[in-house]
C-alpha cells in the first residue's frame, strides 16, 4: 500500500482494523466507544472503555492522531498535543463501526453493571 501519510501522521487511504476493538475482541473483553487510528487503522477502544486500548497503541506505536469511530461523529484527537481536532481529511471507509453494533458492545459480552466499569 503506497504510504499517503502527512506531517500529522494521516494516512486516508488506509482501511480500518475491523468492526470492534482489536485488543478487546481477541481478549473477549468489552468497551464503550472507539477510536481509529489515523495513521495504521488500528480500532481501539476509548479511555472511558476499561481497556483504554486506543491511547494504549499511542504509546506503544507512537501514532499520534485518532478519529471517533462511533457512527455521526468524525472529530479527531491529536494524543500528542492533548487536543481535539474538529475537522481532518475524510478517512477510507468504513467511517464508525456499524449502525447496529451497540454501544458499548458488542452485543453479548457487555455486563449488566457496565457503568460501574468505566473510567474518568
């Protein structure tokens, strides 16, 4: 794949990992909402979600730019300036993870109690 990235660390043409949380689904764990990396695709979930596996890949990867994966919201978050960013370029589709996957999901694995879980 031809790498597109800008000064930001932006790849647009680069896919999604998948439809979940990449750490959370091969551990059967959970999460609330999720993020995508703007520079490798990678889905992790947020630092509300118990495995905060998004600003986890930001320190272990150093890709400092993640967008909402959540369905109508495409504001990004700049990890390394602390900062949201309203607007960037239009990412490869899918743009959320799908409309009838809940949130927080996945349908099945969610406990009863998850408000308890999340985290400030």
């Amino acid at each position: 794949m031809n790498d597109v990235r800008d000064d930001s660390g932006i790849d647009p043409v680069v896919p999604p990992s998948g439809a979940g949380c990449a750490e959370c689904e091969s551990a059967g764990g959970w999460w609330f909402h999720l993020r995508r990396c703007a520079a490798c695709g990678h889905v992790g979930c947020c630092d509300s979600s118990p495995g905060q596996h998004a600003t986890a890949h930001f320190r272990t990867t150093g890709h400092p730019v993640v967008q909402s994966y959540e369905p109508g919201e495409d504001w990004f978050w700049d990890y390394a300036a602390d900062e949201l960013r309203a607007s960037g370029p239009a990412l490869a589709p899918p743009v959320s993870h799908p409309e009838g996957q809940p949130a927080p999901g996945p349908a099945g694995r969610v406990p009863a109690d998850w408000a308890r879980s999340l985290r400030g």
